[in-house]
C-alpha cells in the first residue's frame, strides 16, 4: 500500500462467490502485553523544581499565543485511481437520471454490456483494442472497494453515485488478470451506505507516520522583529540531516529565543565509513536590551 499515512480504514475481504467460509485476520504491529509495568520512579530533587516550573510554563505561553505550527510535511498524495486515465468518463449529473443502476448502464454506457442469467446480473465489458467482447465479470468497484456480487450493484441506488470510470480492455495488476474495470465514486467518498460483506475485516490501521520536522518562528522582516508575541524556546534548533562535504564547511543559521541563559551544542556526526564521533560547547543568550 503506497502512500499509507495515518490512521485509515482498511477493508480486507475475499470474494464470496468463491470462498464463503474464509477469516481474515490482521496482525496488529502493537504490542498486546503493554510490556512489565513501570517501577516507581523516586522523588524529583527539589533543585528541579525552578527549572521543571519555568518549562511547564514555557509550553503553557506556546499553547495559548501560538498559532498552530506547521509541524507536519504534506503528505504525498495522488487523486488519479490506480488504473490511471479511464477510457471513458461518466459525471452522471451530465445525463438524465434513471432510477436504477441497470437503466444507467444501458442507456449511457456502451462499454459495458448487461447480461442477465440464471444467477442473476453480469456485466461484460466491449475489448476496445481487440473489437471483443470478454467474457468474465470486471474487476467492479465502489469507492475503491471490490465488489464481487453485481447483483449488489445493481440493487444500489443510482442518485447516490457521483461517477463512473471504465478501463475497456482487459486488465492486469500485478499477478492478477481482470476483464476490464468499472469503478463507481460517490458524492462522499464514504460508499453510501452500500451494505458491506458481513465476513469482511472492517479495522483502523496506523501506517506510516506523517513526517515531522523542527519547527522554530523566524525574524527576517522589521515587522517579526517588533513582535511582541512571547518566545519561550528551550530548544532553539535541531537538524537530524546535515549533509557535508569534504573540506566544504557549511553554516546552519537560527534565531535565538526571548528565552536568556547559558545554551548547550551537541554535535553528532556519522562518517561514510561508519566511524561515529560527537562534541558539545555552550553559548551564552543574553536577554534584550
């Protein structure tokens, strides 16, 4: 699953028609013990407690005059679907409505041809390089999400749906081979109350963490600079990606915070070769004059 970010619903099913008896179960990437519980910390030195209390404070000014920081890196995202540039395109707001699927998929959908059998409705999709008809279902989605049984389709109510893809031609992703695509979008994105197989895993899954990076406010302009908004850092700067070069020193610019008092550098570097090496020095921020 590229692109996985967050917290997102995952569905995982099988198709019924085949397997009607089959479990899905997802392993969780979280512990299920909570590990050994924690030993009791012994009491803080009362010497903290002038530092502990100014930090406690210095993130209260933060929460209370600061607008929310941009913290978080875009996630890269894509709105074409997986198949790319559909061979045809259908806004179905473009058309008169009709009130059930099967209408709209006569009426308006050359591409995709309506059978009716003795187990009920097919859908055969016209091979556009080949001049062909194929013979088995497409691979038919709503929302992304497979649907097996047209039937199920066809009992969906038609206002409900936004738009219509169709791939004309057969199909291959990855080891698996379709007869074409018909995909379904409703107005929300949310299936539309379309009724979920009952054996279907329905479960949040975190993926991948949105990315994060140091954020610190700037003073370029005479206006940031007359700010009288409070900057109570502690932490003025931290770059876990410094590249350099042999012999090519480099400068890493910041601003100091409100914040006056001695301020200490850890350096950490990790050479080509493996060899790790690190040093530390203080500075010293004198408050405003």
């Amino acid at each position: 699953m590229p692109n996985f970010y967050g917290v997102r619903k995952l569905v995982l099913q099988t198709n019924p028609l085949r397997d009607s008896l089959y479990r899905v179960e997802l392993l969780s990437p979280f512990t299920a013990g909570g590990g050994a519980p924690v030993p009791g910390l012994p009491p803080l030195p009362a010497r903290w407690a002038p530092g502990l209390a100014e930090r406690h404070l210095q993130g209260q000014v933060r929460q209370v005059f600061e607008a929310a920081a941009p913290q978080f890196r875009p996630v890269p995202g894509d709105t074409v679907a997986f198949y790319g540039r559909p061979d045809e395109h259908y806004r179905l707001d473009d058309y008169t409505r009709f009130p059930t699927v099967e209408e709209v998929m006569r009426e308006y959908v050359p591409g995709v041809l309506v059978r009716k059998r003795k187990d009920g409705f097919h859908f055969l999709v016209v091979d556009r390089p080949h001049h062909a008809v194929l013979r088995e279902n497409p691979l038919t989605l709503l929302d992304g999400l497979p649907i097996f049984d047209i039937n199920q389709v066809m009992a969906f109510d038609p206002l409900k749906i936004k738009d219509l893809d169709v791939m004309a031609s057969r199909y291959f992703l990855g080891p698996a081979v379709y007869d074409g695509v018909v995909s379904y979008t409703t107005y929300q994105g949310d299936l539309g109350g379309f009724p979920l197989n009952p054996r279907a895993l329905i479960e949040e899954y975190e993926g991948l963490q949105v990315p994060r990076e140091f954020y610190a406010p700037r003073y370029d302009t005479e206006a940031q600079q007359r700010s009288r908004l409070p900057d109570l850092r502690n932490l003025l700067y931290w770059n876990p990606d410094v590249r350099l070069a042999a012999r090519q020193p480099q400068e890493l610019k910041f601003f100091t915070s409100d914040q006056a008092g001695r301020y200490l550098v850890v350096v950490q570097a990790l050479a080509p070769n493996g060899q790790t090496g690190s040093t530390t020095f203080t500075f010293e921020v004198k408050p405003a004059l």
